[in-house]
C-alpha cells in the first residue's frame, strides 16, 4: 500500500491531537463530547438512507430504512419529554443548515420577518440566507445598554407591520428572550435558534419558548451547552407547521441524512437525563464566578444586571479595538480559543464556559484563568507566566457529568 496519504492524515491528526490536548478551551461555540457519546458516531448507522418521517415513502426507501425510523422516534420521545415539543425533527446536519431548510420549508417570497441582526449578536448567515432567498426582513429593536430586546420597540414593530415570523437567530447572547414580553399577532409565527442555549433549556435555567405560545418553533445545533453531534433539531407542536415540515425535510430538500449523529443525539440526551442535568447548573455557576474573577481584575464585563453577568455560557471581555487585537494575537500563540468582536453590541472578547464546566473546574482553576486572561492585556507580556498559567490549566481535562457505558459494538 502506498502510505503517503496515509502520512499525510496521520500527521493532520497528531498535529490536531496536540492542539486539542494543549489549547485552552474557551470557545463558545465548541464543547467536550463524552465517549459514551461518540458510541454513536463511529455506529452501523453511518451513511444510511431514509425517505421522508412521518409521512413515510415505503416503496422509494432503501429496505431495512424500516430499521432507522425508530432512531428519529426515539428522538422525538427524549424531546418531548425534555423539552415539551410534540414534533421533533433531527435530519437536519447543523443549526444553520437547520435554520436554512427551516426557511425553505415555511416562508416564500412575499413574506416579511423580523430578524436579531449582526449588529445585535445575530448570526450574521441568516442575513445571508435570506437575501439569497429574496426574502424582506426587518430588525428585530434591541437595548445594547442591557443585552436584551427592546420589547416595547419589537410590540409596536408587530403592531404597525405585517411580520409572518420572528426569527432569533443570537451567536453572541447573554440573556434569552424574555418571550412574555412579545405581544405577537395570531398570524406571527416565532422561529428560536437555541443552538448555544439548548442545554441550559433543557435544564430550565432559560426560557424555553415553546411554553409561551403555539406558534412556535424552537431549532438549534446540539454541541454546544448540550454536549451532543453536531446535528439540528427542530421542536414545534404547531400541526400547521409540522405539516408543511415533515414531507418537505426529506426527500424535497435533504436525500440523505446522519443516523449515526442522530444515535449520539440520542445518546447526549440520554447523557444529560443520567446525570440530572447537573453539567448545565455548573455552566451557569462558572460564568458568573469567572466574570466576577475577572472584574477583581480590573478587567470590564458585560453584566445584564447589577448582580449577574450573564444567563447563559457566555461572557463578553469589553476592550478598546486595539487591545482586542493584541490580546486575540496572544491567545492565538498560546493555544486559547477564544472569539474576538468588534461590533455595535460590544468590542472585545467572547468567551464561553461549557468546555470547562464539563471538567468541573474550581474557583481555584478559575482564579488560573482570569490570571492567564489577565496576563492577556498586559502591555508588559510575560511569556514565561502565560506559559506557566496554560500549563496548569492544560493538566485539568477530566471531563465529568459523563457516563461510562460502552455497549453499542
């Protein structure tokens, strides 16, 4: 056999392995996937064909796809009761390959939405996806003073415009909607993207909206503050909208779809019920202690109220644009994942917490982290400290709140 390419992968693997095993994990968009988990990724499932869900095509399935249908239903059965959806949809790949075919499947052309733009923490490809579409949206009004939405702005929006759907579609969020607030109109539906904030839902600790109204769509990407595969879910209880959706999904817009993503789903969920939600609890614990580490450092940090700093993984480290570069620049040398903004809603840095909540980090190993972020903006660099801090912090990946058993073989 000729190894070359062979080589050639094996040395993108170690490289990766390194920079996996060395970096400091504070990337809001990433978390740490227990091998219980991943059971599911590497399972006979991969690479297997289903037409449609509900509305099953027998005669164009694959034979034996009767045997993967059960996988989406159990989905559904872990969703319902979790989150409190009577529709559940897992073939989508990703949240924004959800939030797109989400879009195909419900809204045309001469539709208006309402949309939480770049500028507000919006995920800037939703813009994107519909300007591709031709479909017209507005922005959804926010208050930058408190991280929120301006409600009284977004009811009188509402009431003087004909808007077929909300969308909140938030990559940079501190605080969930508060959905009791929105006044919205019979015909208006609510489409959520809780890709970074599908765990703490799931555990209570944010709003979920499908409590508040039945218009109401609830999406998102499930590896974020829920440590599962990437994979979009889509949670309504809205016959209207399950209608249109079922047979649309697949086979009209996806020929394929990822059992095999959709077995670890299942496995994450599993994971989460097992261990009492306790992994989302810590999240929340650990952003709020960090961000008050942080302060003491005389480091400024959003806070969405006088006493807390965020209701969510994430943290936003307010900085001029100058020292936001300089300090993405070290962070980048050092191995520290973290995400630099320069934006109307704040410039400096994001970071998040899920990856070291899910190694049960102390107040201790968080004093070594406001020191090593400390450390980031000084003007005097000290190498050998920073050096010294990600050392520490390298040697504390034990991940918890996991499960242990092997048994898909």
């Amino acid at each position: 056999m000729n190894n070359y390419y062979l080589d050639k992968l094996k040395k993108i693997y170690d490289e990766y392995e390194e920079f996996n095993n060395k970096k400091i994990p504070l990337c809001a968009a990433e978390t740490y996937m227990s091998d219980f988990v991943r059971q599911g990724m590497s399972s006979i499932f991969e690479g297997k064909y289903i037409q449609g869900y509900k509305t099953r095509i027998i005669d164009k399935d694959n034979i034996g796809s009767n045997k993967i249908y059960p996988l989406l239903a159990l989905v559904e059965e872990l969703c319902t009761e979790i989150y409190g959806a009577t529709y559940v949809d897992s073939r989508t790949l990703s949240g924004m390959n959800c939030m797109a075919i989400l879009i195909m499947s419900l809204i045309n052309k001469n539709s208006t939405v309402a949309i939480t733009l770049k500028e507000t923490g919006g995920h800037p490809s939703l813009a994107n996806i519909l300007d591709n579409l031709g479909i017209t949206y507005l922005g959804i009004p926010y208050d930058f003073k408190s991280y929120q939405i301006d409600y009284d702005a977004l009811n009188k929006m509402l009431k003087s415009n004909k808007i077929d759907f909300l969308i909140f579609c938030q990559s940079d969020i501190l605080s969930v909607p508060d959905f009791s607030k929105i006044k919205l109109p019979n015909t208006t539906g609510l489409i959520y993207d809780g890709s970074q904030t599908l765990g703490l839902m799931a555990a209570n600790l944010v709003p979920n909206p499908l409590n508040y109204s039945e218009r109401v769509i609830l999406i998102g990407g499930t590896h974020k503050t829920l440590p599962g595969p990437t994979c979009g879910l889509i949670m309504t209880c809205y016959k209207e909208y399950i209608d249109k959706l079922d047979y649309t999904i697949s086979p009209t817009l996806l020929r394929n779809i990822q059992p095999n993503n959709i077995a670890a789903l299942c496995l994450a969920l599993i994971e989460q019920l097992e261990t009492n939600f306790e992994y989302e609890k810590k999240i929340q614990d650990t952003a709020n202690i960090l961000g008050k580490k942080l302060e003491e450092r005389n480091i400024s940090v959003a806070k969405i109220n006088a006493e807390k700093y965020t209701n969510t993984h994430q943290l936003f480290l307010l900085f001029n644009e100058q020292l936001t570069e300089t300090i993405y620049k070290r962070a980048l040398k050092y191995n520290i994942t973290l995400n630099k903004r320069v934006s109307k809603l704040y410039t400096g840095i994001r970071i998040g917490v899920q990856e070291i909540s899910r190694y049960n980090y102390t107040e201790t190993d968080l004093d070594k982290v406001a020191d090593l972020l400390y450390l980031l903006q000084k003007n005097d660099e000290d190498e050998k400290k920073i050096y010294q801090k990600c050392q520490c912090l390298q040697s504390l990946k034990a991940p918890c709140y996991i499960l242990n058993d092997i048994f898909m073989v």
